[in-house]
C-alpha cells in the first residue's frame, strides 16, 4: 500500500494535537499504511468486509467515548485518546515521589520506558494474530461481534503505544513502532515478545479463557503504568482501562455461558455425574472436567507473564517512577519500600512456604498475587451456576507453582493442589490437569458456526441481555 495523507480530525479521534504536529504527522503517515497491510493481512479472516456493530471511542468525553454503529472493520477509527490531564499530577512512586509528574521523557530512564511501552505495544497485535482464524466458526453473530469488539480495540491500543514512541523517543520510536508490525504471534524467525502471545488460540473456550485471564495481566500491567511518573505514559494507560474492561467481560460471560449450557443440558438428560464425560459430550456440550483443564492451561500461562518473582528490573522501574503498584495511590504506606519485605512463595526444604524478600524485588510477585486475587470472583460467580444446577463440581485456580515455565517454579513439578511431586510422576498426570489431544479434538469438532441471528451453538447459552439492551435476534454483524 502506498503511503497517503491521512486527514487526522477525520480518520484518528484524537485529543493529542495530532493536526497541529506536522512532525508526528509524518512519522503517522510513514506507519499508517503498514498497519493496514498488517490488519488486512492478520486480522479477523475473511470478515473484512462485514459490517459490525461496533462502538467507537471518539473523544474522552461521558458522551463521546463510545459511539455504536455499522463500521466495516478496516475503516474503523482507530483513535489516539489520553484520559484527561490530573491538575498538579505527581510522581506516585519511588526515589521521586511526590515531584512534578513528567510532561516529557525523563533522560536517564528513556530505554527503561521504551522498553516498557514496546513490550506493552507488542501484546495488543498479538492477540488479533492469535484470534484472526475465530470469527468463522463463531458460535452467533452476538459472540462475533463481541470478538471483532476486542480485535479492533486492540487494534487502538497498538495505535496508543504508536503514539508514544512516536511522539517521544524520535528514530528509535519509529523504530520500534515499526518492528510491532513485524513480529507475527507464533513464528519462529520473529515471534512476539511474551510466550502467552505466541500461542494459538484454536477454539471460542479458549478465547473466552484468554479475555478473562490473559487480558486481566493486560488490566494488572496498565494498572501498574497507569501509575507512572511519565504523565502521556499515565493518561494513556487510564483510557484503555476502560476498554480493558469489555475485554474480560466477554471472557468471564463467555465462560459462564459455556457452563450454563453444559448445565442446562445435563439438568435436561437427568445426568447428575459431571465425570460421565462419554453421556455428557453426548448432549453437545462441554464437559466440566474439560472446562477445568481449559482453566489449570491458561491461568498458568498467564501467571508466566508476571516475570520472574523477585526481579531487579521491576525494582529498578518502580525506584525511577516509572511503573507503580496496582492501585499504588490507594496504598498506605511511604511508596518507596527501601527498608520493607514482601512474603514470595519459594521451595524450601522441598515444601512451599512464603519467605519474606526485599519488597522491591518482590514486586512481580506482588502484582501477580493481585491478579490472583481478581481472577478468583469471576471464578466464584461461575461456581454459582453449577451449585446452583444441583451439580458436584468447582472449577478451582491451580497453585501459583503450578506448570510454571518461568520464575521459582520453572524447574520443579507441582500439582494443581500444590504438591511437589517427582517430574515422570507429573506427567503420567499431565492429562488429568492439562487439556488432552481428546479434549482438543471434541472441543474442536464442536465449532461449527452458528450465523442466524439470535440462535446460539449447542455448547453456549445466549447471553442474559445483548449489547446496548439488544434483543438477542438483533443483526450483530451484517455478513458480506
């Protein structure tokens, strides 16, 4: 595609100036068609040209930051919106703490940022790679338009980190603007930064699983950057939270449909037994044990994206100001813990117990303990529909040291309870804990698409109300 002026006001919503910046401009329209390359070529297949139901964030404002109608995906409006500015805004955290916050990159932790917003920037693409191949095997066109919801919001989150680097780190921003388009999820030569991302998301329970684990570390990182000295950096963050949020919904409601059909479905043949695994795929629907694997598979892989438990790297962010505690201004104490402790699970003596470390370093592990904790309410709520189907089963988190591949427990072998157990005892169980080429196959075979509007695949119940108070018939996304 060859490069085009790009009328700003029209195409990008933005409160950044961008019409005033022929600088920034330019760098824009040198990237801008690279991205729709990228988009057409590894974005939602074969649906580019449907019309959606979309809302589209045009300004900050109560009444502009979601505006619903018809959009074709790639003339979506991808805009660059910061949350308004805090008056007096200070440093939140570390050696600066309660200075003026930063307008503009502060020199010595120019590559501390860079690599922050890279890493995050990385993410956003990787996902719509990973769920490009969804939309034909979409179960109704409620739960299409909600996956093409998150697809082009994504999209803008890359567009937000764009604008970061772009805007504030000159040659080496454009850079790294660029190479976020070259990477791809899953590829050898240039795969994404962040192993969950490199994943394939090959089924609408995995994809429901990621939104609700994988885009909560997503909700927990731009938490922690919301906090950031580095004032664009802050506003930038606090705005996709607000997206953030759609994201999770659609996994936790996902999962909780799933649920709700296998339930329904069992109620409805007189099958108490959630083990009778050959009867309930029988009805069409997902047997609770297979939903518990799906569940150990993807809360562990997420808990990788923490990073290792003590870590210098986060100490040495959170002492420059540049990322923070999730809800760092919330907290109680001097926000600089130079003299405190923070309790991380370790293997000693050949049982897991908490061992106090330098709360500095304890940071990853900090955060991640909060993601654990917010993961657990969804997971309640799900609980409720099967108790409340008279069934005896719970879906549990596993143990943090549970399929680790990074951090403490990469190298031993742990039950989903938390027991150490001997590696060629771990995978004689592997099965009973982690999805199996059977429970792949089945949940595979069951993806046939559901495009009538308001009707709904065996295996998921329709959502208790539709989008923007829809009736379930309403026409989601008009197919080509």
């Amino acid at each position: 595609m060859t490069s085009q002026a790009v009328d700003y006001n029209a195409l990008i919503p933005n409160n950044v100036g961008l019409a005033d910046d022929p600088k920034l401009q330019r760098a824009l329209e040198r990237w801008h068609p690279g991205y729709i390359d990228w988009w057409m070529s590894m974005g939602p297949d074969g649906f580019q040209t449907a019309e959606v139901y979309l809302r589209t964030a045009i300004s900050v404002e109560r009444g502009g930051w979601a505006k619903f109608d018809y959009v074709k995906m790639p003339e979506y409006r991808w805009g660059i919106l910061l949350a308004p500015p805090e008056e007096d805004r200070t440093i939140p955290c570390g050696e600066h703490v309660g200075e003026p916050a930063w307008q503009e990159v502060p020199g010595p932790y120019r590559a501390m940022l860079r690599r922050l917003i890279v890493i995050q920037g990385d993410t956003e693409p990787a996902s719509v790679e990973q769920q490009r191949y969804l939309g034909s095997v979409s179960p109704s066109l409620y739960d299409m338009r909600n996956l093409f919801q998150v697809n082009v919001e994504e999209g803008r989150h890359l567009w937000a980190m764009v604008y970061l680097l772009q805007k504030y780190f000159g040659r080496d921003g454009r850079e790294e603007a660029h190479e976020l388009l070259a990477r791809q999820s899953g590829s050898e030569e240039k795969p994404r930064m962040l192993g969950a991302f490199n994943e394939e998301t090959p089924d609408w329970l995995s994809f429901f699983m990621f939104t609700y684990f994988t885009d909560r570390d997503g909700k927990m990182q731009l938490e922690a950057l919301a906090q950031s000295g580095f004032d664009p950096l802050s506003r930038t963050c606090r705005f996709m939270l607000a997206e953030e949020a759609h994201h999770m919904f659609v996994g936790y409601t996902g999962v909780r449909r799933v649920v709700q059909a296998t339930c329904e479905a069992m109620a409805a043949a007189g099958i108490d037994d959630p083990y009778d695994v050959e009867a309930v795929r029988k009805l069409g629907v997902i047997d609770l044990p297979a939903i518990q694997r799906k569940t150990n598979l993807h809360y562990s892989l997420t808990l990788d994206l923490f990073g290792s438990e003590e870590s210098t790297n986060a100490a040495n962010f959170f002492n420059a100001g540049i990322k923070g505690r999730y809800h760092e201004d919330q907290l109680d104490d001097d926000h600089r813990l130079v003299d405190d402790t923070y309790p991380v699970m370790k293997l000693v003596d050949g049982l897991l117990r908490p061992v106090e470390v330098p709360a500095l370093n304890g940071l990853n592990a900090r955060l991640r303990d909060d993601f654990m904790d917010d993961c657990q309410g969804g997971v309640t709520r799900w609980n409720r529909v099967i108790a409340g189907a008279g069934i005896d089963f719970e879906i549990r988190l596993s143990h943090v040291a549970f399929n680790r591949a990074i951090g403490e427990f990469a190298d031993i072998s742990v039950t989903p309870e938390g027991e150490v157990v001997e590696a060629d005892e771990w995978e004689r169980r592997r099965d009973d804990w982690l999805p199996t080429a059977d429970d792949k196959t089945y949940i595979e075979g069951l993806m046939q698409p559901e495009f009538r509007p308001g009707e709904f695949a065996s295996w998921i119940a329709p959502p208790s109300k539709g989008i923007q108070n829809m009736p379930p018939e309403f026409l989601y996304v008009r197919l080509p």
